[in-house]
C-alpha cells in the first residue's frame, strides 16, 4: 500500500474530506432530505432559455465559445456584468474592472492568493460563510472575528476591534463582509451599518471584499446598495454570482475591483484556469441580453419566499420553543440558535440516520461554537420541508427532554 501521507503538501494534508463530504453521501435506497447547500429549485432552473440560445447560435459564436478566451472573460460578458452592476450604483469599467470567475468560490481564493500573507489581520463575521474560511485559511491569515447579529456585522465591535489593532502598534488589511442576507444567517445589514463599515475602512486604511451572492433574492423591495456602491477610494472589492439567481451548475461568477487590483486578481486567475468556459460565457451574456435575468430573478424568489414561508410554518409549529430563529428577509436559508446544550454536529449524525440533513452551524466559526444550524429552503419540495421539519422538531424535544 502507497503511504499516501508522506506525499501531501503543509497544505494539502489539511485538506481532509470533511464531515459534508462524508456524511452526506448518496446511499443507495435510503432517501435523504437535503436542507444542506445552497442549491437552485430545480423546476425553476432556466433550462428552455439555455436550450434556445444555443439552438440560435451563429457559426461565430460557436467559435468564440469553443476557442481560448481572454483571462477577464468574454467582451459581450464583461459589457452585460457593468451594465447590470450599473442598475445597483456600481460603477465598473468592462475594459479594465471586471474579471469573470469560475463561480464567486473562485473570486474568493483569486483574493486570498493575491491578498493575504501569513500572520495578516483578516475581519471576518462571526458566523460567516463556511468555504471563504476555508479558501483564506490557505494562506494562513489570523482571523478577528466580528459578531453578526439581525442587522449584519456589528460595526460598534468593528470599532473597538480595530482601536485595540492599532494600540498594539499592528494593522489590520482586510474585512472579508456579506452585507445582504449573509451565510448562514440571512442577516441584512442596515444603511447605517454599510456607512460605518466604509468610513472604518477609510479610517483604519482596510481593503474590503464585500460577496454578495445572495442580495438579489431579496424578498422585501429592491436589494440595499451594495458597498461596492458607494465606494469612493477603489478600496472595496466586490464577487457576485449567477449560482443563487440564475444556475449555479454555469459556474459564472465575477469580481470587481480598481484595475490595479484586478490586474493582479487576472494573473493569478491565469496560473489557475486561464479563461473561463465560453459556453458558459455565451450563454450567460445572452441570458443577459434577452432580459432573461431579468425575468428570472423576480420568478425564483417568490419560488424562495413560498418556500421560506412553509418552513417557518412548519417550524413554528414542530420546534420546541427553546429554539431561536430570525425570519429571513432574503437568500436561501434559516439559521437556528439551540440551547447550548445541544450540539447540532451531533444532532446531524441523528438526523441522517432519521433522512433528514442540515449544515451544523460549527462550519461557519473561526471558534468551537456548536449550538447552531443552518436550514436550506430553495432545494427540498415543500412537502420535503414539512417533513424534515416535523423530523428535526421530534428529534430536538427528544435531546431536550
Ligand atoms: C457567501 C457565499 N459566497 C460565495 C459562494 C460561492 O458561490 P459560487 O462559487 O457558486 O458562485 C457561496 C455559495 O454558496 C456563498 O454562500
């Protein structure tokens, strides 16, 4: 037998198949009710539209898709991604300021690769999204955590966080931040909150790497004007997504930053995947095109808000009252405090073995925290919903007992 270990990168034997990778696996003949991932209700998934512009395609734009592309992605992209940025007050130049991403994930570790040394001061939310930590970690960056509460990052704690940095003679470089319905817990962070976040930024000198992955399902009126919005010095670097609004299976993300900045973020892309897929690309510039974005944004999140209804029905009337929940306003997902008592990595291996998964709230910490969970909504039906709910409700009044 090869010893396997003696091979592994410092890096490489780090990365262990984790518990969602384990765990979670399809077993035959056993049904499994996912309230995991952030996936896309299938019914919904834009399927004919794709279908139709590829039916369409010119001899050229077969083409351009099957050939080699620039590394900031293809032009027609570009111009869609800064025409729809503009309808959010985010300025960003095609030519120089947009760089096309397998996905945001992949936004996410271009910023750490180009961002953080080891030992650097990176401020994050405590919770905050499970796979940025894990993408940062690679560089070995020293986590502050910020508390997050209803109203996003706690910016009085911010404050004080970055005072103490700098009485210690140190400094901070960058706030890693999901200003509107953040993973996992669907937090939106007020005006007042986006204001402050940028003038301690400008204050304390801090890059800021705002996702937003989740602001267009919003179910209250317009998405709030992104930070990158109301950036004025090219400080804020902003990834956002096709995954929750239109497919994540496109894998079509971008970023927007200053171009010296993204300079950088392209070389690195560059050592990585060279140039996104140009199928993906084509498709996505003619969804734009044909408005079909447009069309399906509103159309998924009232899908998403039924959905997040039905679950908080069934909750309300299957979990005990010792469980603690905020009513999503937006994005996919409801993040329940437990008693502290209660170890919700425990409770998933008890849930599973009942077919019924969720994502235990520990993944989203810098610090052993355990009394959490994260309840997705846009993949289960709603009758799937029901009853993992009325499963996980029976199963928490059993360890409450
Ligand atoms: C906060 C956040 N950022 C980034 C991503 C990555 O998304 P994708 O790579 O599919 O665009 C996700 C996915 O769930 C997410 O929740």
């Amino acid at each position: 037998m090869l010893d396997s270990k003696k091979f592994y990168s410092k890096l490489g034997a780090t990365f262990e198949p984790g518990i969602m990778n384990t765990l979670l696996l399809p077993r035959p003949g056993a049904k499994l009710i996912r309230f995991t991932g952030g996936s896309y209700d299938v019914p919904s998934l834009p399927t004919a539209e794709v279908k139709r512009i590829f039916e369409e395609a010119s001899p050229q734009a077969w083409a351009e898709m099957l050939q080699y592309g620039g590394t900031a992605g293809m032009p027609s992209l570009l111009r869609e991604l800064s025409t729809f940025m503009a309808g959010h007050k985010i300025k960003a130049d095609p030519a120089k300021e947009i760089i096309v991403t397998t996905g945001s994930q992949e936004a996410i570790d271009l910023v750490s690769r180009v961002f953080i040394d080891k030992g650097d001061m990176i401020l994050v939310g405590a919770p905050t999204y499970l796979q940025a930590l894990s993408a940062f970690r690679q560089q070995y960056p020293k986590f502050v955590d910020i508390p997050i509460d209803s109203e996003g990052m706690d910016t009085q704690v911010l404050e004080e966080k970055l005072k103490k940095i700098k009485a210690q003679g140190k400094r901070a470089k960058m706030l890693y931040v999901i200003p509107s319905f953040q993973n996992p817990d669907s937090s939106l962070m007020t005006l007042e909150r986006r204001k402050a976040v940028l003038e301690l930024a400008e204050a304390h000198d801090l890059i800021i790497f705002e996702d937003n992955p989740y602001g267009y399902i919003s179910f209250e009126g317009p998405m709030p004007t992104p930070l990158a919005g109301m950036d004025k010095s090219g400080r804020v670097m902003y990834t956002s997504t096709f995954s929750k609004m239109v497919s994540p299976g496109m894998r079509i993300g971008w970023i927007t930053a200053n171009p010296e900045f993204t300079g950088h973020l392209m070389e690195a892309k560059n050592n990585i995947s060279i140039c996104n897929d140009g199928l993906s690309q084509y498709a996505a510039a003619e969804l734009f095109r044909r408005g079909d974005v447009e069309r399906q944004i509103p159309k998924v999140t009232k899908v998403y808000r039924k959905k997040r209804d039905v679950m908080l029905e069934a909750m309300k009337t299957s979990f005990p009252k010792k469980a603690k929940w905020d009513e999503p306003k937006g994005g996919l997902f409801l993040w329940v405090k437990l008693p502290r008592n209660i170890s919700s990595d425990e409770l998933l291996k008890d849930a599973v073995s009942k077919g019924v998964a969720f994502v235990p709230g520990s993944l989203f910490f810098t610090k052993p925290v355990h009394n959490y969970m994260r309840l997705n909504y846009s993949l289960p039906s709603e009758d799937d919903i029901v009853t993992g709910i009325q499963t996980l409700g029976r199963l928490l009044k059993e360890k409450l007992k």
